[in-house]
C-alpha cells in the first residue's frame, strides 16, 4: 500500500470510496510481494500494480463490482491450464488478491495509519480475509508497539493472538498472511489474516566519506534504505559530498554505532558497510559491529592483503571466530566491478541476496523456481 498511500489519502480525504486490490500471498514465482496493492478511484483511474501486468485487468474488473455492492472479495490468479495468455500469470507463479472497498466509514483510522507511516512510526494494519462467517470479513485492527491496538477483530483471543503477531511482523518489517482457528486458535484453520507491516525503513550505514561511499549511499537511497554516511573526518563528510545519504555524520565511527546501539536503532534489516580500510578506523569499529546481537549484513572494503591485517588485529582485540564469521570481506559478490558505482552494485548484490536467500550464481545456470521465500 505504501507506494500508492499518497493517492489513496487524497481520495479518502475528500470523501471518496476506493477499490483497493491488496497481494496477500505469493506462491512460486508471482512478480509482486505481499503487500502490493492496486486502487480503482473514483473516476475509474487505476493506480499501482499487484502483477506487473498480468491480471491487472481482472483486479481492475472485480474492484468496481466490489465498489458496486460493498462487499470485499478474494480471488487467487495462477497459470491457466489450457492457455497460458488467459488471466492468470505467464510467469507460472499464483498470487491471492483480496479485494475491499476503503472510505472514511469502512476505514476511518486511514488517516492516522498514514500520519503514522510518513513519520517514520511503526505501525501494522491486520484484515480479516477468511473466515466461516462472512461477517467477520473486513474487519480491521490496528496495532502499534507498546499501545493498546485500536478496532477489533472479533474477540478477545484473536485479538490477542494477531497483536502478538503482527508485531512480530513489524519487527522484520514483512507483509504477512497469518493463519489461525475461526476463534484465534494458533493450531486451528479456517481464518486467514492479512498484516500490513509498516515498519520504519531499513537503515544502511555507510563508514568512510569516500568515493566510493557516495556511489554506495546512492544505491541505498534506490533500495529505500534511510542511509547515514559517518566520518571522523569533518573535510570529508559533508552533505554536498553525498547528497542521497538521509544523515551525515562526523564522528568516530565506533563511538557512533554505539551509541546507536544504546539507542535502539540498530535491527536484523541494518546494512553495515565499512569502507575506510583504514585500521584506526575499521578495526574499532568492527569490534562493536560484530558483537552486535542484531544485524542484517556487515561488509568490509578492502584488499584480501588489507583482510588478512585486519582480521589478524581483530583477533588480537579477541573478536572470536564466530563474530569474524559474520563478516562479509573483501565486501560484494565478484562482478568484475571496477568504477565506485559499479562497486556499489557489487555490494548491494551481496547483501540483497543475504536478505532474501540467494546464492549469487546466474539465474541461466539454475533450475527451480527464481524468487526466493525469506523465512522467519
């Protein structure tokens, strides 16, 4: 829904009801993630994408009925059997689209969910999409860490059940389909929910006021990454050095990512990349990364030389084998990368494919399926 917000709020604020069409799972290789959603306004204009294309028509069809009669809907699109162009997906994969009808009356608290998003506040939206009554369809609570949830889903125990959850989801920042009994039970069928979870962005931090630094900090901002640039060196780290880094920071950067630490701000989705090859910088630095309870990636620039020099000292200040074993050096996948941007591609390749499973080999040289299901 993010990516399509803007729009939605606009309509919902001057009193409009849209058909918004929401991936709720994927199954094989389906082009969108859970989450992706598609409006039909109110003048019959269709914004955002739950297939890149493939059954967009037929979402688009079933958002105006369910405009026409107010009730939600749910459709599951895969490959058809007899022609592989009929509505369905060429790609082989299968998505479930639920499909509802948001206004100020069927979704009042849009307004707040969407304040909540644009500063920065995790917050989780969870639907009922299954369910043996259909009553309970549609219903809607919201969740946010360390507040009672608003709305409810039915009763206590779901309630109880799904709040759990969806911050669980919000921690790892994942849409989900959630599955329990009719009344919440963890081991029952019969009821799916949807969770939105609209947590902060993921943080990339950026060690080094280099060259390279400014190529990487650019493909983060593209990945939606909120990036910090930290420099000890006040010459170097300047916003005009690096103007898609969100936060340029001048100071040492071990005491920084401490203090980071101590602060909260610091989760598995965190990219650490430390380009400074310098020892009196990496080698503290690398000290407080690798000990960090949570992170979702920590690259090192260098040579294999500057490697073994630094891994040498690090055992020296006694970082175990298993602490070194989290980090990713010389840092990226092998491109035969040469200029910063290009290295830069290198990188983010390395730790997309940590984040998601992949392996880094060509997708020609490989069977099975190509998208990869992130467990957890």
């Amino acid at each position: 829904m993010r990516e399509v917000l803007p729009e939605l709020l606009r309509w919902w604020e001057q009193g409009h009801s849209i058909g918004v069409g929401t991936v709720v799972a994927t199954f094989r290789s389906a082009p969108r993630p859970p989450g992706a959603s598609m409006l039909v306004g109110p003048d019959g204009t269709a914004v955002g994408s739950v297939s890149g294309g493939c059954v967009e028509g037929a979402v688009y069809e079933l958002a105006q009925e369910v405009l026409d009669s107010g009730d939600p809907a749910f459709r599951r699109y895969g490959i058809s059997d007899d022609d592989a162009m009929a509505v369905g997906l060429t790609c082989g994969g299968i998505l479930d689209v639920w499909v509802e009808q948001m206004s100020r009356e069927t979704f009042p608290e849009l307004g707040e969910v969407a304040a909540d998003i644009e500063a920065g506040r995790a917050v989780a939206v969870a639907t009922i999409i299954e369910h043996p009554d259909v009553q309970w369809l549609g219903r809607r609570m919201i969740i946010r860490p360390d507040e009672e949830p608003r709305g409810s889903l039915g009763s206590p125990r779901v309630d109880a059940a799904v709040r759990d959850d969806a911050l669980g989801q919000l921690a790892l920042g994942h849409n989900a389909t959630l599955g329990y009994g009719a009344d919440g039970e963890r081991r029952g069928e019969g009821m799916r929910v949807f969770v939105w979870a609209f947590a902060p962005p993921p943080r990339m931090l950026v060690f080094g006021a280099i060259d390279f630094a400014a190529a990487v900090a650019k493909v983060g901002d593209f990945l939606g990454y909120r990036v910090t640039v930290c420099d000890a060196r006040p010459v170097f780290a300047t916003h005009s050095r690096f103007p898609a880094a969100d936060d340029v920071v001048v100071d040492w950067p071990h005491r920084y990512l401490a203090a980071e630490q101590e602060a909260g701000r610091i989760d598995g989705r965190t990219v650490i990349t430390v380009l400074t090859h310098d020892p009196k910088f990496d080698v503290p630095l690398l000290e407080v990364a690798l000990r960090l309870p949570e992170v979702g990636y920590i690259g090192a620039m260098g040579s294999r030389r500057t490697h073994e020099d630094r891994e040498e000292r690090l055992r020296e200040a006694g970082v175990t084998s298993t602490e070194l074993a989290r980090l990713s050096s010389p840092i990226g996948l092998d491109l035969g990368a040469r200029t910063p941007e290009e290295t830069a591609i290198s990188i983010a390749a390395e730790f997309v494919a940590d984040r998601w499973g992949g392996t880094g080999e060509r997708l020609t040289a490989r069977d099975g399926r190509i998208h990869h299901t992130l467990e957890g």
